[in-house]
C-alpha cells in the first residue's frame, strides 16, 4: 500500500521527516522521558503509581483502532499532525503541576501530572496509526534497515542530550518548579513536530478503503506460525523491556537513594547503549539480516540482568563501585533490551506485506501495548507487595530481576521458530561481526553506495577485490550491470575473488557471459570456473568456439577446472586448428589442468610447428609437464633457463647427476641385493646417456634407457615412456632445449621413484 516515491521525492521527504523526528525526540526527552518518573518521583509517587504511569505508554497503543476509523475520513498525515499536536498541549497539565503542588496540594498535582501523560499517550495512539505506513513508505529500497535504525539513532543521540542537559540541571536538587521549564520546552517542539510533518506524502489508502476488521487481523496472523511466533517472542521482550527500563530508575532511588542529577546522568548512559545499538545495527541490519541482530540484542539484554542478580548486599557500601554498576546497567538494558525493540521494527515490516502494513501494524502495536501495560502495572505492583510482607528494596528489586531473566531465556528458546526472511543463520551472523575483513567489506560497500562518480566506484572496488567477503555480492552485482564497462570489469574481478558465489551471482555470470562478449564475458567465464558452476558446462562449451578468443580460451580453462572429460577430445582439436597463439596457449594450459596422458603427443605436435614463438614453447613444455606431474620442480630450471639460454646442458648434467647421488645414497639401506644390482647398473648408465643426448643431440641410447624403466617401478606406466622415448629420436623436437630439460627432469624423477620402491 505503500506510495513508490520517486529517488529525488523520498530523499526529500526523508530528509522532512528526519527534521520531524529531531523535533519529536526533543519533545519526547523533556515530556514523557525520564524526566517524568524523576518528576513523579519528587511528588512522593509509589512504585504502583510509576508502574501506573508508565503503562500508559503502551495502553495507548489500543487506541489504534480508533485511529483507523479517523484513517476512514481524514488523511494519514493529518492524522498524524493534530495527534502529535494535541499530545504536547495536553502537557500543560503537567508543566502546570508544581504551581498546584506549591500550593500545598501535593495529590492533585501528582494526579495532573498523571492525567497529563495519559493524555499524551491516548491521543498519540490515535496518531500511530500512520506510523508504519509512512515509515514503510520512507524505508523503501536495499537501505530499509538502515533507514529504520537511522531513524532510531537520531532519537537516541537527542535521548543523550537531553538526559545529560537534565542531569546538569536537577544534580544540584533545584526547586520544583525547573520541571514546568523543562516541560515547557517539550510542549514547544511537540507543536513544531507536529507541524512538520504534514509536509511529508501521504501514504496511499487501503485499495478496499476500510481495510481488514480487527478480528479478522487477529484471525489471519494467527493463522501464520511465523507471524504468531514472532508476536509472542515479541510480547515477552517487550515485557521484559519495559519492566527492566522503567524500574530501574526506581531501582536507583529507592535501593541506592540516587538523586535525580545522577540518576539523570546514569540515563545519558542508557542513552549512549541505545545510540551504540543503533549505529552497530545500521552498519549490518542489510548486510547480515534483522533476525540475528534481534537475537543478538536479546542475549545482551538476557545477560545484563545477570550482575543485579548476582549482586551481593555488602556491595553497597562501595559507592563507586555501585555508581559504576549502575552506568553498566542503563547502558547495557538500552543496548540490549531497546535495541531489541527497534530491530523487531524492521523485522515485522519485513514480515509483512505492503498492502497489509497499516492493518498487521495494528497488531504490532497492541502486542506492544498489551506487554507493556501488564508488565509495568504488574512489575509495580509486586514491588509494592513485597516491601508491604516486609522484605527490603534491595531483595524486591532482585526478584524482579530474577523473574525477568526467567522470560527473557523462554524468548530466546522460541528463536529457531523465527522466519529467517534472508537473514543470515545467528552463528554465521556472529562470524561476520568478529571478522575483520566481513566488517571492512561492510565498510566498503556502504562507501560504495555512496559513491559520487566511477572514479570513486573504482577506487572502492579495488578495495573490495582484496577484502573478499560473501557479504559483497549483492552490492557486486549491482556493479556488474554498470554502463561503464571499467567499472563491469573491476565488479566481476571482485566477484571472482569470493570464497563462494550465491546462485544470484552464478546466474548473474552466466548472463555476462552470454551477452557481453568482447568486454567483460571472458572474466566471468573464468569466475564461473574457479568457482565449480557445473550449471554453466553447457553454455561453456557453446563458448569455446566463439569469435572472441578471450572468451573462448578462458571457456576452455572453465571446463578443464571442472575437469569436463566428454569436452576434451574438442579441446584437442581447437588448439591443433587455431592460429591464435592466446588461444593456443590457453588450449594448453587447459589440457595440463586435466592429466590426461594421451594428450602430451597433441601438444608435441604443436612443438613441431615451425618458427614456434618462444612464449607458445614454454607454455606447452609445461603443460606436458603438469600432465606428467613434475610442473613445480621444472619450473625453476626452466626460469633458470630462460635467464641464460647457454646453461641448457648443465642445467640438464645437473639433473642427472642429483639423480645419481640420490639412488647411490637410497641403496646402501636395500637389503635385496638383486634388486640393487640392477638399479646401481642402470644409475650409472644415465649420466652417459643424457650427456650424449643434451651435447652430441643423440638420443639413441637416451631411448633405449627410457623403454627399460620397469613399468611396476615407473610412476606413470607405459604409455608416457613410449611418447618420450619416441621423442628424444624426434629430429624436429630435438632441438628444442625446453623439452630436453624437460625429459632428461622427467626421468631423473622416475629414477629417484624406483630407488625409493625398492625394499
């Protein structure tokens, strides 16, 4: 149901409400924060009366349906203006209070107050009803979770303000009457948020005009596990949430006689856990998903709770101590607790459908009303019994603590019941927020959306391709469908560098491959390879014979990496008919990847090409040489070779005379002596038959030493001798010095393997 705002409409709008939320924080912070408790506190309320007050938060939120009906007649967003509007004036009551309390009626003050907030919170009920559609009109797009916590950030950032701003004023027990100031300031930006806000769209109306029935609200969402199980994990942390944050600031009164400046000042903590939240919820709620952020903000919660009830009574006669365990319990209950609750937020609007979101929101916001105004009213009045049987604050506030824990563990018991909607599992989840190179990919990609010009998109891209993270390929791929074929090419590359690819990305390859041949196809071919896509193999092969030699020949090496064998005899072919010496070479280098003895005469038939380039030499020499397994160790005296062209035969000496030692020393542990007999002969024999072979080029007795290898002491079996021995009597291949080397090292290897068989 939500408008789709154009690109430059929602930063504007967003922009208004941005203003509307800084204005609504301020007013929120100096009227119903926590300056009204401290306020209520200071006319002598009892814990019952605190519960009383602070369920009217969420008792509010029954008045939504009412709200719907206003939705009927009149527009969202002037709805949402009059509501917030007529709230912040009916606040006079309150900044009204303490004239009525210095006239020596204390009660009719304390019920003003009271009065004044309860009428805050009813008629902003009223005006709820346009929360979730506008807010999920602005949270449109891959952003929506940051938007949301960045909505969220704001108000807690103002929420640090301005508790620290009450903290300088009431630390010094001023008189009564700097709460009307105070409140009076909150009543002022209430109006002007109200005024704000009309200037942001209006949400378009349910397409049936009046939308679903109430019980037919409650009927379908308990009609769906997902959502049902959601709302009940929701109702216990909301529960759990506000008993712990509205009591324990009678916690710090009542067990350890805070004042209200350092009670105040514990709130700037609470705040700054809040704002802490916000941000660490912004920089991953897109990447990793709301789901594990909400369960991760709950175990926090769970475990803040575990101090106050571990605490030991002797602890309170260390006062800095105690003040230092009060700053870490407001901060980590908003860490955790409050941050619980702008997650679920985000979670629930992901849940539910658009055209839906004004009437689940209902239910949204009455589970939250429901949790709170039993807990609150609940959590107070067991407060008060337990001091009235006689136990001490101190014991009291401990089993309330206690009790909290206990249903803070029954919600994270139902978290495997909760819809994963994308979101990554919570031990993966955990995985990214302790890892660096997750976390920097994070960073990386938000600058990336960020970015102003392809000059900067390149730039962060390049990062990106050496920070490889799984969480990059949405941002990835979006790059990969830029005009700009640089900045195609840098995405793709990063995209290749991924430890795994999801099967947006593979598809996403293999459409690269298909439709941009010349440019970018030939790199997404070879990421589709190195990543095993089996599901390209067809379009592959189809590749191979394309105009595009780049792409042709990186298709190629595809296939070899996925060793697709029924594709080889074509391979074969390609490189034995092709003139291009890139593909060529590729040809090659796939036919090594594959091991396949039967293709080394293939590639000696390209050796005996006539003016073969030096560079097609030394890339078939050693793909002969992957397919017999000696590439490594052949490949340094090949780089020495290729340093100094004249050491073809030392080099060439060297190898059989490392060979010899080795047998000679490898014989003296064999106790067949038959078996020794033989080898030793047979060892002494090579040295001669290389030095005739690399400096006279005759390689008659080089083939007969190569045949008698026994085939049950020879790594590779028959097939190889009989291709290499055919060789070294081969006048056109005699003359190259790479293959040379190459044989005389492949040999000095078997020699070294049959000294080593031998028992």
């Amino acid at each position: 149901m939500a408008t789709q705002l154009s690109p430059y409409r929602l930063s504007k709008a967003r922009d208004t409400y941005n203003y509307f939320n800084i204005f609504n924080a301020v007013s929120w912070n100096m009227l119903v924060g926590i300056i009204v408790t401290l306020f209520a506190l200071r006319l002598g309320a009892t814990s019952s009366f605190i519960g009383l007050m602070s369920s009217t938060f969420y008792i509010a939120l029954f008045m939504l349906p009412l709200g719907k009906i206003f939705a009927r007649r009149f527009s969202i967003i002037g709805i949402f203006s009059f509501a917030w509007t007529a709230r912040s004036l009916c606040m006079i009551l309150a900044v009204a209070a303490p004239f009525v309390d210095y006239a020596g009626h204390r009660n009719t003050a304390l019920f003003m107050v009271f009065l004044g907030v309860l009428l805050f919170h009813l008629i902003r009920g009223i005006g709820m009803i346009a929360n979730n559609p506008v807010l999920s009109m602005l949270a449109t797009g891959p952003d929506r979770g940051s938007y949301m916590t960045q909505i969220q950030i704001i108000s807690s950032s103002i929420g640090m303000f301005g508790s620290f701003s009450i903290a300088m004023i009431l630390g010094m027990e001023p008189p009564i009457f700097i709460f009307s100031l105070l409140l009076s300031v909150g009543v002022i930006t209430g109006v002007i948020s109200g005024t704000i806000i009309k200037k942001v769209p209006t949400p378009e109306p349910p397409k049936d005009g009046g939308g679903m029935k109430l019980g037919e609200i409650f009927k379908e969402a308990f009609s769906q596990d997902a959502l049902k199980n959601f709302l009940f994990i929701l109702f216990i942390v909301v529960l759990v949430s506000g008993i712990t944050r509205t009591f324990v600031i009678v916690y710090a009164r009542e067990v350890f006689e805070h004042n209200d400046g350092l009670i105040s000042l514990f709130a700037v903590f609470g705040s700054l856990g809040h704002l802490m939240a916000g941000l660490i919820v912004k920089f991953l709620v897109d990447r990793i998903g709301a789901k594990p952020l909400f369960l991760v903000s709950v175990i926090l919660g769970f475990l803040s709770l575990i101090p106050v009830i571990v605490l030991p009574y002797s602890a309170m006669e260390n006062v800095s101590g105690i003040i230092l365990f009060m700053v870490f319990l407001f901060f980590m209950l908003s860490f955790g607790f409050l941050g619980s609750e702008g997650i679920a937020q985000t979670y629930f609007l992901g849940l539910i459908p658009q055209e839906k979101m004004m009437d689940m929101g209902i239910l949204y916001f009455l589970t939250l009303g429901m949790a709170g105004a039993i807990g609150t009213n609940l959590a107070g009045l067991l407060i008060d019994l337990l001091l009235f049987m006689g136990l001490s604050p101190f014991v009291a506030f401990k089993v309330l603590f206690i009790l909290m824990f206990i249903l803070a563990g029954i919600a994270l018991s139902r978290n495997k019941k909760m819809k994963a909607m994308d979101s990554m599992p919570l031990t993966n989840a955990l995985e990214v927020i302790f890892s660096f190179r997750d976390l920097r990919a994070i960073s990386l990609l938000g600058k990336l959306d960020k970015a102003q010009d392809m000059h900067e998109e390149k730039k962060v891209l390049g990062e990106l391709h050496d920070t490889p993270s799984h969480l990059a390929i949405d941002g990835l791929l979006d790059r990969a469908r830029s005009p700009k074929l640089a900045t195609r090419q840098d995405a793709i590359r990063a995209l290749e560098k991924l430890n795994k690819l999801s099967k947006k990305a593979e598809k996403a390859l293999e459409d690269d491959i298909t439709n941009n041949p010349f440019t970018t196809a030939y790199i997404s071919a070879r990421a589709l390879g190195n990543h095993n896509c089996y599901s390209a193999i067809p379009k592959l092969r189809e590749l191979s014979f394309s105009e595009d030699y780049m792409l042709a020949g990186e298709a190629i090496l595809a296939l070899a990496r996925m060793k697709d064998k029924e594709f080889l005899p074509e391979i074969e072919k390609i490189i034995l008919n092709t003139q291009n010496p890139r593909l060529q070479i590729m040809g090659a280098e796939a036919l090594g990847m594959y091991h396949n003895y039967e293709s080394v005469p293939v590639l000696l038939h390209i050796l005996r090409a006539k003016n073969l380039p030096q560079y097609i030499r030394d890339e078939v020499i050693l793909a002969i040489a992957a397919i017999v397994d000696t590439q490594k160790k052949l490949y340094k005296i090949l780089a020495r070779y290729s340093a100094d062209n004249s050491m073809a035969v030392t080099l060439a000496m060297d190898e059989a005379e490392a060979a010899t030692e080795f047998v000679n020393k490898a014989l003296n542990k064999k106790k067949s002596k038959f078996a020794v007999s033989v080898i030793e002969e047979y060892a002494k024999s090579f040295q001669n038959v290389v030095e005739k072979y690399v400096k006279e080029n005759n390689g008659e007795s080089f083939y007969r030493w190569i045949l008698d290898i026994p085939v049950e002491y020879s790594r590779i079996g028959s097939f190889i001798k009989s291709v290499f021995s055919e060789a070294v009597i081969d006048k056109d291949l005699a003359v190259n010095d790479c293959l040379r080397l190459l044989i005389v090292h492949w040999a000095a290897q078997e020699l070294r393997i049959w000294a080593a068989m031998l028992k």
